[in-house]
C-alpha cells in the first residue's frame, strides 16, 4: 500500500528509520528489523536462471552471540553516538566470527558507508577483498560492490559506473546483481546520464523487479523513483519513494536514494504542485539527519529545505549547507546546491557572490563528470555576464521598497511615510531603474530582502 499524504502526516513509518530513537540494548528487536539482509544472501552461492527468481523470504538465520556488527546497527539506528557505531563496525571487519560471515560483513559496511568512513572502508576492502567465504562468489563479489559505492560518494562516478556495468549482467548471483542495478541507476542519473539510467531500467525489467516482493524491493523502489524524478514523472517517483519509506529497509540504507527517501520524496511533492507536503517530507529529512548527526546528511536535509522554502529562507538555508557539505567532501552533492546557492544569489541582486558560487559549483560538476550539469551552470553564469551592475538604493527607496515587497499600496506607503502618493511612485520608478525590474509585480516575486 501507497501512503497518501494524509496517511504520512498520521500514520508513524511501518519501519524504524536509523535516525528514529533506539535503545542500543535491544539489539535483538534490531536484528528482527535488519534480518532482511540475510535473506539478501541466503541464495548466493547459486545463479538461477534467467526468469526463474523466486521471492527471497527465506527464514532468517540469528547473528551469532554477542555479534559487533549486529551491534554496530544497533547504535547506529539509535543516531546518538555514530563515532561509537564506526569503531563497532570496525572491529566487526577485522575479527572472527564477524569478519567470516556475510551477513555481518555486510551490516558493517552499510553502518560505515552510511557514516561516510570511507578510507577506513577502503581499507577493510583491500584487506578482505578475494577472501572467498561460505557464500561462495558472492563473498567476493560484495568487495567490487562497497568499492563503487565508495567511488560514487568521493565523486568518481565514472569510477563507480564502470565498477558497477561488471555486476548487473546474467551471471552474477541475484542478490549482488540486483544491489549494482540500484547503485548503477543512482549512479547514472547523479552523472546526469538520464537517458541511459532509463534504458537500462528497461532493459533490467526495473518494473516487474520492483513489483515482486523480496528484500531488495526497497532497493529497486528507490531506485525507479530516482530515474522517474530525474524524468520529471513526480507522482509516480512520489509514489515509489514512499512505498520504499513504508518498508523495512535498512539494510539498504547504504543507497543514497534509500537513505534520502524523504528528501527524493519532498522533490517529487514539489514537482506535484503539493507545497504541504513537500513541507512536510523536507521537515522529516532534517530531523532525521540531525538525529544521525553526518554532517552530509545535515547538510543534504537543509539543502532540501531550501528548495521547497521561499526566497527569504533559502540563501540562509544553502549558505549553511554549503558549508556542510564542504567539511563532509560530499562532491556530487555539493556540486548540485553551489548551483542552486548560486541561482538564488542572483535573484537576490548579488551576482559577485553568485558567480563565486558559480564558479565551484562548474569545477565540482567538472570533476564528477555530470556534463548535464555543467550546461546547466554555463547558463546561469550568462545570466551574471549579462546583468549589469546594479545601482545602490538610498535609504528612503530602499524603505519604500520593502513597504511595496510587503504589499502595500502607493496610499498606504504615502500614508505610512508621509510623502505624498506622487513621491512614493518617484522612488519606486528609482527603484525599478537602478534594480532593473520591470515594476511592482517584478519587485513582490523577486525575492530581494529588504529587511
């Protein structure tokens, strides 16, 4: 079942997201809710062939006592202490049994994937890499995995791509091919390869995947929404990310688009013409991500806050995710909001600092690669050649002016100020002239703060 907005506003999620509040001592209701990911593996060790998979609810195997990895969910779902919840995952990686049991390899990684550890990471994958465990190729193949997933979140998509086209072909086990499918279309359409993230949804039958019940099926929801939000298909891409928030799912948390349903969501409400819950969503995103405590999190949650924001929140809004993405090294993501930081810069009658935005937001989308992006710069750093300076207001049309903004009529101002009504309509024809507006309806929707 779909949530509809108004069942998401009532109705608490079916699954605990990581950033909802646990106890780190009930670590076996955590495991209840993360024993999906063993039945991600239960089938490994064979390659079925083409159009005879079968749904994989197979009965969970229990973590083994006193289980690091299992506990390094746990305090990571809790969201209090996530230093805490590396070092678990950690030790999980480098010691027996963890280290020699898929299921619990794989709880680490998503714990330090989602944490945003990655040369800790990088490091356990060149330790354990060709170690074949009892998962058979699988086991091995989870290694070229977590490294494109790590290529993508330092911005070498074309890295993480090319790592990632090995594994999504017949062949490879069901349950790492369905994972790279999901990681390669999130992948695509971040590099601003739309067409081709499409094509390959087509190809893979994303649909009849993301119908079947299985424990990837949060995964591949996730990953249609991110394809159909990039094709501007909002309310289906609405649809798909909330069904993916209505299900347990955090063993797929290391997907970004599985991470960030809610702010995919919000995207996707906006593109509907659905303000409240666009809203809504962003606000969930951002109290989830402050929970958690990553700073690309926080810095992504507010980012989306400001899109879905008015003009007046939102330089304030993206000037602080900026620098939280900055400190976090989040490329991909911070190439996207210099841009918008940028756009919105410029509406605000400050084309210096919107060109500095500009600027990094061109290097950055050079550097990952998103040549779709780079276009989109190159169009907004026009619009700053072509603007011409503009003129200092003086303290009287810069009063006059944000009593216009503010909705005030001509007699109203004239009353308010004091000048006659003939004079207020003098300083706002100043107004318009040194702000190179076009008149009052202009000057309401431009979003200058004059505060």
């Amino acid at each position: 079942m779909v949530l509809t907005e108004h069942a998401y506003r009532r109705k608490k999620p079916a699954h605990p997201h990581p950033a909802e509040k646990r106890r780190v001592s009930d670590v076996d209701s955590s495991l209840c809710e993360a024993e999906a990911m063993t039945q991600l593996f239960d089938h490994t060790h064979s390659v079925e062939a083409p159009g005879n998979e079968v749904p994989q609810e197979a009965l969970a195997v229990p973590a083994h006592p006193n289980c690091l990895a299992t506990e390094a969910m746990a305090v990571g779902l809790q969201g209090t202490d996530r230093n805490l919840a590396t070092q678990l995952a950690d030790r999980a990686l480098a010691a027996s049994p963890c280290k020699d049991d898929l299921r619990c390899v794989w709880r680490a990684v998503s714990v330090l994937l989602i944490a945003r550890a990655l040369s800790a990471l990088d490091a356990h994958c060149t330790r354990l890499a060709g170690r074949t465990g009892p998962a058979g190729p699988a086991t091995d193949l989870v290694w070229p995995l977590v490294r494109a997933q790590l290529a993508r979140l330092a911005g070498d998509l074309k890295g993480a791509r090319d790592m990632l086209q090995g594994l999504v072909g017949p062949g490879v086990p069901r349950s790492i091919r369905h994972i790279a499918l999901a990681w390669q279309l999130e992948t695509l359409v971040r590099a601003g390869e739309v067409e081709d993230a499409a094509l390959l949804a087509k190809l893979s039958d994303l649909d009849g995947l993301a119908g079947r019940s299985s424990a990837h099926r949060p995964l591949l929801l996730a990953a249609r929404g991110t394809v159909r939000l990039a094709e501007a298909r909002h309310q289906e891409a609405l649809a798909d990310f909330l069904a993916c928030g209505e299900t347990h799912a955090f063993e797929h948390m290391a997907s970004q688009a599985v991470l960030h349903w809610r702010a995919l969501a919000a995207f996707a409400a906006a593109g509907c013409g659905r303000p409240d819950l666009a809203h809504s969503l962003a606000e969930g995103e951002h109290e989830a991500a402050k929970h958690c405590g990553a700073p690309a999190g926080v810095g992504y949650a507010l980012y989306v806050k400001a899109m879905v924001s008015g003009q007046d929140q939102k330089v304030a809004l993206l000037t602080d995710a900026v620098q939280l993405l900055d400190v976090a090294g989040a490329r991909v993501e911070l190439a996207t909001v210099c841009l918008e930081f940028g756009r919105a810069l410029l509406a605000g009658g400050e084309p210096g600092p919107a060109a500095t935005q500009l600027t990094r937001a061109a290097e950055l989308a050079g550097e990952i690669g998103n040549r779709r992006l780079i276009a989109e710069i190159a169009l907004e750093q026009g619009k700053v050649h072509d603007a011409p300076p503009r003129k200092s207001l003086s303290p009287q049309e810069h009063r006059i002016a944000g009593l216009a903004r503010a909705g005030l009529s001509n007699k109203e101002i004239a009353a308010k100020t004091g000048l006659t009504v003939r004079t207020v309509e003098f300083h706002l024809s100043g107004v318009y002239r040194k702000l190179h507006l076009s008149g009052r309806r202009e000057l309401v929707s431009s979003g200058l703060d004059f505060s």
